[in-house]
C-alpha cells in the first residue's frame, strides 16, 4: 500500500498513520521530480490545453523540405506519396 510523506532531513514524515509496529522495515521509492510535469507552452504535461497547443504549432518543414522528402530514394516502397501539393507545410 502506498503512502506519501514529506522528507525533513533523515525524517520521513508520512500524511497519515501507518497501521505498521516500530520497527518494521519498509523500503522507499522516490518518484522521480527531475521529470518534467510541465510543457515548454507552461501547461500541464498531457492536459487537453498542452494537446491543443501541441495539434496548433505548425511544422517546422519548408515546402522544399516537403519536396525532398517525397522524391523517389531509389528504394522500393508500398506507398507512395503522388502530389505534394496535398500537404500543408509551414510557408503555405
């Protein structure tokens, strides 16, 4: 079961009583707080707002980016792209 507390020094002061006797062994997980919980836009990692402003950024390609992407490699595909002018890019 787990349960959630506060460090002050060699302390963990725990939010609530723990039905265990002193002494018991217990052993501790830190959550990992270096992870980030907010986006680069301030928003809370995978709120609907960070979402929205995810599915709002335009691409960071050119249309010659574009273009480039969708010459033949020489390598054979099962899709093809057949006109670039379908695709919406960042100076269209």
């Amino acid at each position: 079961m787990p349960y959630k507390g506060t460090v002050r020094g060699k302390v963990i002061e725990l939010e609530s009583d723990v039905p265990l006797p002193d002494g018991t062994e217990v052993e501790i997980v830190v959550k990992d707080h270096e992870k980030k919980t907010v986006t680069a836009s301030g928003h809370p990692r995978s709120s609907p707002q960070a979402i929205l402003k995810f599915l709002d950024t335009p691409p960071l390609c050119t249309s010659d980016d574009v273009e480039a992407l969708l010459k033949p490699s020489g390598r054979q595909s099962g899709l093809w792209v057949s006109k670039a002018s379908s695709i919406k890019t960042k100076s269209s």
